[in-house]
C-alpha cells in the first residue's frame, strides 16, 4: 500500500512492481500502483497511478536474505548524478525528500520494505507541496543477471568465471546455481543467478574464487574422476562431502604427469593416505587407462 497525505491509498500492482541487484551489489526499487480514482478538494476527483522508484542503492558482501532490519536513512532530498537518487511521480516528477527506509521481512524471493518520505504531488489543494508518503509493499526479487567476457580457459568454464565475478560483491550462499548462456557476441556470455531457497544456496569455497580459469577446469576434473570412482564402487570415502576436500590435492598429483600402472599406483597410494578416505578398491591396471586417456 502507498499512502499520500491523510487519505489516498493506492494497491500495490504486484505484476509491475520488481526489486533488483546488479553484480557489483548496486539494487534498487521500482513500486507501481494500481489505477484509482480519489476524492480532490474541488470536488471533481482524479484517477491516479503514482509511481516510485529508488536506484542507485549498494549492497556489499552480504547474503541478501539477511537484510531484515536494514535502515536507510536520507535527509533532504536523494543527490543523484553519480549518488543514490529518489523520485515519485503522480502527475509530474518529484524528488523524495526526508527518506526513512527499512527491511522489515524476506518471505521466498520477495523483501518486504516500509518507508516513509515527503514529496510533491501537484494534484489539488490538500495535495500539493510537502506531502507525507507511506509504503508499505512486498516487492518480487528475480535474483541477478548481468553479461560478462569469458575467454581462453574461462571460455570452457564460463559458470565458474560469473561466480568468481558474482563473489566480487555479493555473497554467492544467497543465489542457487545460475544459467549461463553464450551471447552472439564471441567470448561474451549472460548469466542469471536466482534466489536461494531457504536452506539452499551455493557453496564456494574462498580459494575458488581465486583460481585461474586453467586452475578451476582441473580442479571441475578431479572432482569428475573422483566421483566416477565413487560410483564405480573403486573409492570409499567416509562422507560425499569429502571430494570437494580432496580435489586440489588430487588434481596436483593428476597434474605430476606419467603414465601406465606406475603412475595409477601412486595416485591410489596418495588417495589411501588422504583423511576422509576409507579405502580405494581398483587395481592399478584398471585406472591406468582412464588415467592415460583423459589426463595423459
């Protein structure tokens, strides 16, 4: 509901009103109401359909599912060029001025706000200058999109590189696993990170975030060979949340090159001495040759 003055009240059209958050934690707001017709001091009456908008905000580091209690305080009016800016529009634009802002709920993928400002409305002689508004509305969040250059081995790995760049800014646990699509632009790619649902989210070790695009493909691969000896009942590891803990270490020994049964034999020997590992149950003959073929 928006309410201006004593007695306008405007719903909320749901359809049309969104939140949302850019890569680098920049979010904001855009409220549109639905089309009434409200009572004016000269008797005629007006149909209205105001509406709000706030940009420029910044969010940093931090899940956004966790923003409840977020306050956000302006005096005077929003500064804009280059600052966050704030307008209302009913039948002409006006800044909002005297802004108090707060996040009262995250319900699913929508961020309950209430707000209250003053703003000029234009319309008749109890609606003029210095207007009190009031908001309170549950706004829809479609997660983050953004289109990004991926090149060389980031080309082959272009979901873990719009990760690397997502973490840049915002805490990737408050998205799930995004959807990313090749642009018709050579090496540019588009992704879109949804909202986590409760309890979910992706998980990211700090170290990722860090690798090189040829880093993070071996790493994806000693993750792959891990789990296809998991489901080939040749390794035994006390949790399935052990491979993510071996894989960098695995994929050193991996990259130490060699070949045939003597260098399966010293990946096994590494594996069996690795905490989180209870037993490895292949032969060397029968893992040198995946071995040979996929990292000869």
């Amino acid at each position: 509901m928006l309410r201006l003055g004593d007695d306008w009240n405007f719903a909320i059209d749901e359809d049309r009103s969104r939140l949302w958050l850019g890569p680098q934690g920049e979010w904001g707001f855009e409220v549109v109401c639905e089309r009434r017709k409200v009572d004016t001091s000269d008797g005629i009456g007006e149909t209205l359909a105001p509406k709000l908008r706030i940009d420029g905000l910044m969010l940093e580091g931090v899940d956004w599912r966790e923003l409840v209690g977020l306050e956000i305080y302006q005096q005077g009016p929003w500064l804009g060029d280059g600052e966050p800016e704030a307008i209302v529009h009913v039948v002409e634009t006006s800044e909002l001025r005297d802004t108090r802002m707060v996040v009262t709920a995250v319900e699913g993928q929508k961020l309950h706000l209430e707000m209250v400002a003053e703003c000029d409305v234009y319309v008749d002689d109890d609606h003029d200058t210095k207007v009190p508004l009031t908001l309170e509305a549950a706004l829809p969040f479609d997660g983050v999109r953004f289109r990004f250059r991926a090149e060389g081995a980031d080309s082959r790995d272009p979901t873990g590189r719009a990760i690397q760049l997502l973490a840049l800014s915002l805490a990737p646990e408050g998205f799930g696993k995004p959807t990313v699509e090749p642009d018709d632009e050579p090496g540019v790619f588009s992704a879109h990170f949804p909202p986590a649902k409760e309890g979910a989210g992706l998980q990211v070790e700090a170290q990722d975030l860090t690798l090189s695009g040829e880093e993070r493909l071996a790493h994806q691969g000693a993750i792959e060979l891990l789990e296809g000896m998991v489901r080939q009942e040749w390794l035994e590891l006390e949790s399935a949340g052990a491979i993510e803990k071996l894989a960098p270490g695995f994929a050193d020994v991996l990259d130490e090159g060699g070949s045939g049964p003597e260098r399966a034999g010293k990946i096994v020997d590494w594996l069996i001495e690795q905490p989180g590992v209870e037993d490895v149950h292949c032969m060397d003959e029968e893992l040198a040759p995946i071995l040979d073929k996929f990292w000869g």
